[in-house]
C-alpha cells in the first residue's frame, strides 16, 4: 500500500533537517580555532584555547593576521 | 637527506625573490615573511618590524609551552590560519586565508627555506628550462 501522501513530505521535511544538521555540525567542528605545535621526533601538542599558552597562541597568532592584512586582490 | 645549516650570507634579495615565489606559489597566501638565524626579518611582506616582533612572541610562547624549541606551529583562527618553521636555522611565518592546505603550506615554506639555505633563491622546486 502507498504510503499516504502527508508522510512523504514529512520524510522529505526532516531529511532536509537532517542533513542541514549534520552541515552545521561539521561547520562549527571545522570553524572552531586550534593550535597545534609540533617538535623535533615527531612530537606534537594540541592547546585549546581556553587554556594559558592556548589563549597566548591565539593572540600571538591574532598579530601576525592582522600584520599579514586581507589578502592582495588578484 | 641531511639538511644544510644557512651559512649566515642569504641576501635580502634571495630572501626577497623566495618571497614572491612563495606568493606566486600559494593562491591563499597573505602574507608572509622570513628571519634569520637571529631573529632578523630578510624580507617580509609588509612591516617587517611587525613582522619580527610578533613572529618572536608566537615562537616564544610556543618555546615555552612545550619546554623545547619547536619547529613547525599551525594556529586557524576563524580570521585566518598562521603557520611558522624553523628549519635550517632560519624560519618563516606564513599568514592564509582560512582552511589552505596545511601539509602543502609546510611544505613549500620547507622547500624554501632548504634552498635559501643551500645559498638557493628559494625557489628549489621550480622547473628550470635548462633542466630538459
């Protein structure tokens, strides 16, 4: 029996959901700011920014944005 | 591949060709800039008193937080994405645009730096035309 015709927009409906779900949460994962420092032997540390050397980085990182400007129209 | 030291002797000039070359290279660079052993810009992109300044305080807070010197710090921001390398006794800070290629990123800066220190323009990875 086919199913009635209200359930197939609903499916529609939050498929759509679903997916501009899913959009956001890969947005805010991509968007969301890292420092990560690598050593000599391969060693390498993450800071989060809420953290002291984090929050350091992120300002020490901030100058250098700002120094550097947008970037040169082609 | 043992890496060369830079000798202390890389003009402005080469420092300065290795720069555009490097901007040539990376359509999502900003900007960037290249220091000495002693922590002296040899070129940069634009202020390069800013440049060295901030490019000290980015590699001392990273000196310090992992009680060692560090050799590459990559730091995304949602304005942009900061890259720094130490190699061969120089280094070279690269400010882009928000997620270019971080590998990529590091490698040319790499590439350039060796080559510079080799007594190279930086542009070691570039096809010469007599190389048929």
């Amino acid at each position: 029996m086919p199913p009635k015709p209200h359930r197939v927009l609903l499916d529609r409906v939050s498929g759509y959901a679903d997916e501009a779900a899913a959009y956001m949460r890969r947005r805010r994962a991509s968007r969301r700011p890292f420092a990560r420092l690598y050593y000599k032997g391969g060693r390498a540390e993450d800071h989060a920014g809420d953290s002291a050397v984090g929050g350091e980085l992120f300002v020490a990182a901030g100058r250098l944005i700002e120094v550097a400007g947008k970037k040169p129209k082609q | 591949m043992a890496d060369v030291q830079a000798n202390g002797v890389i003009s402005g000039d080469a420092a300065e060709g290795a720069l555009a070359y490097l901007a040539e290279m990376s359509l999502d660079l900003r900007g960037a800039a290249i220091l000495g052993a002693d922590g002296a810009v040899l070129a940069a992109s634009d202020q390069p008193e800013r440049w060295r300044e901030d490019a000290a305080a980015l590699f001392e807070v990273a000196d310090r937080a992992g009680g060692e010197s560090v050799e590459q710090i990559h730091v995304g921001t949602e304005q942009g994405e900061v890259f720094a390398l130490r190699h061969a006794g120089l280094a070279a800070i690269a400010v882009t645009e928000r997620f270019a290629l971080a590998s990529l990123t590091f490698f040319d800066l790499r590439a350039l730096l060796r080559d510079l220190a080799a007594g190279g323009d930086g542009r070691a990875g570039e096809a010469r035309p007599d190389a048929a």
